[in-house]
C-alpha cells in the first residue's frame, strides 16, 4: 500500500514539475514576445520619424534651390531693364553673385550626400596648402561675414601643410564655417584655428552665438536633421550639413565633436590622422576648390 502511495506521489511531483516547466517555458516565449513586439514598435516609430524627416527634408530642398532661382531671375530682369548708375548694377550685380554663390553650396551638399549614399565617394590624399585653403573657406563667405558685421579670427600657421583630401575637407570646413555664420546673431565672433599635433591635425570652428541645447547635441549630425524645425524656422538650410560633414570625416579617418551650451557659443573639433599613402603632388598642385573663387563687384 505504501509502495502505491509512494508511487503515486512520484508521479504527482513529476506532473508538477512538468506543469511548472511548462508554464516557465509559457512566461519566457511571453517575455520574448513582448521583448520582440517593444523593438518592433520601436523601428516602426524610427522609420516613421525618418519618413517624416525625409518629406521635411524635400519641402526644405525645394525652398532652397527655388528661392535663390527665382531672386536670380528677378535681379536679372531688373539688371537687364534698369539701365541705372553704376553703382546700382554694381549692388545688383553683388545680389546676384550672392544668392548663386549659395545655390551653387547647396547644390555641392546635395550631390556629395548622394555619392556618400551610393557609397561612390573616397578620399584623394595629396599634400595641402592649409593655410591656402582656409583663407580660401573663410573669403568665400566674406560677402555675408561683412554682410552680418561678423569677425572671423584666423589663427593657424602661415605655412601649415598637411597630407589629405583637399575637396572634402574644404566641404566640411564651408559647412562649419556656413553654420557659425547663419545661427550667430549679427557682430558675432568666430574663430577658424589649426595646428599639428603629434599624431595629425587638429582644426576647430569656435563662435560665440546662441549655442546648442544639451539634450539637442545626440542629434546634431542626424541626417536630414534640423535642430529648428516648421514653418516658422528662422534659418535657412536642409539639415545635411553636419551629417555630411561627419561622413566625410568618417570616410578620411578622422573625427568630428561639438561641444555647446546654450549662451556660451559652440565649438566644432576635427581631428584627421596621419593618413598611410604615397604622395607625390605638391600643395599648390592639390588646392583644387569646388567653389569659384569669389567675385569683386
């Protein structure tokens, strides 16, 4: 009798051992199914987010390229029917320079992010006139520092040579330099620096506008990103400039912060190694910019 109560008991605990198995089994695949529908959810919401910032994106494209067409156009047929002084086609002939000028940058940002995107862009190492190609940067976009009573401060050495990409690293420096320059309020201070280091190059882009908030920086260099959004933005741009501007620091090995705070200004660090290449192109022979040089109206 004894034997049977015993094995009874035996079975009993192997059936709730079973049970609770079954049941552990039952709570984990639940446990991984809300786990799995949480990521999925969470995917959905981020492609969501980038459709939306793609239309965005579009609608500001859009607004970019035909608001300089149609200022070009209009200070054309007003140049072509005034038949005024010389100083009035002189200013208009400025208008149009300038509003081509940033048409022509735009455009350059939309194609290089089309070939980082179809992965078609690399970098083509040459030693560089840096010196050369940061005044370059800087008297590219003297018609809007003067324009915005902006001091920009050049400290780098007058005979600063460096193994890179010229083109790319330029796009980068016009992006940073575009940025400092459309988000500090009029009579601003920026400052371009470079120098070497022991190991690469050091360049920063400091100004002493309105900065960045903290819980905004993760996002700066987003694709398609603008930290000011809507209709009622008051910058111009597209929101491809610092994502481009990390790609291709990306792409010649080198690395991009930004460091703000709100009221204080912000900072923009690049640092770009010694690359490993052969190079047998002279600095003035690499210095082949992607922007006209600027005009004297």
């Amino acid at each position: 009798m004894s034997n049977d109560l015993n094995a009874h008991e035996m079975v009993d605990q192997e059936l709730v051992e079973a049970v609770k198995q079954r049941l552990d089994s039952n709570r984990k695949a639940l446990h991984d199914l809300k786990e799995v529908t949480r990521k999925l959810e969470e995917i959905n919401g981020k492609l969501q987010e980038s459709e939306a910032l793609k239309s965005h994106f579009l609608s500001n494209i859009r607004n970019e390229i035909n608001n300089p067409l149609t200022s070009i156009m209009g200070l054309s047929r007003q140049l072509a029917t005034s038949g005024g002084p010389a100083e009035t086609t002189a200013a208009i002939g400025q208008m149009i320079y300038q509003e081509a000028f940033g048409l022509d940058f735009q455009l350059q940002n939309i194609f290089i992010a089309a070939e980082l995107e179809a992965g078609e862009a690399s970098p083509s190492y040459a030693l560089v006139d840096m010196s050369s190609l940061m005044r370059t940067v800087v008297d590219l976009h003297r018609h809007k520092i003067d324009q915005k009573q902006m001091i920009v401060e050049e400290s780098f050495p007058a005979d600063l040579s460096f193994v890179t990409d010229a083109q790319h690293l330029q796009i980068v420096l016009m992006n940073l330099l575009d940025n400092a320059l459309e988000f500090c309020p009029q009579g601003s201070h920026i400052k371009l620096s470079a120098g070497m280091t022991d190991s690469g190059m050091m360049l920063s882009v400091e100004d002493s506008g309105d900065g960045i908030a903290a819980d905004e920086l993760v996002r700066v260099f987003d694709r398609f990103r603008q930290l000011e959004m809507g209709t009622t933005k008051s910058h111009r741009g597209h929101g491809l400039g610092l994502s481009i501007s990390k790609a291709l620091m990306d792409l010649m090995d080198g690395t991009i912060s930004l460091n703000s705070e709100q009221g204080k200004g912000s900072i923009v660090e690049l640092f770009l190694p010694e690359p490993c290449v052969d190079v047998h192109m002279s600095a003035q022979d690499s210095n082949v910019f992607l922007f006209d040089e600027p005009e004297e109206f």
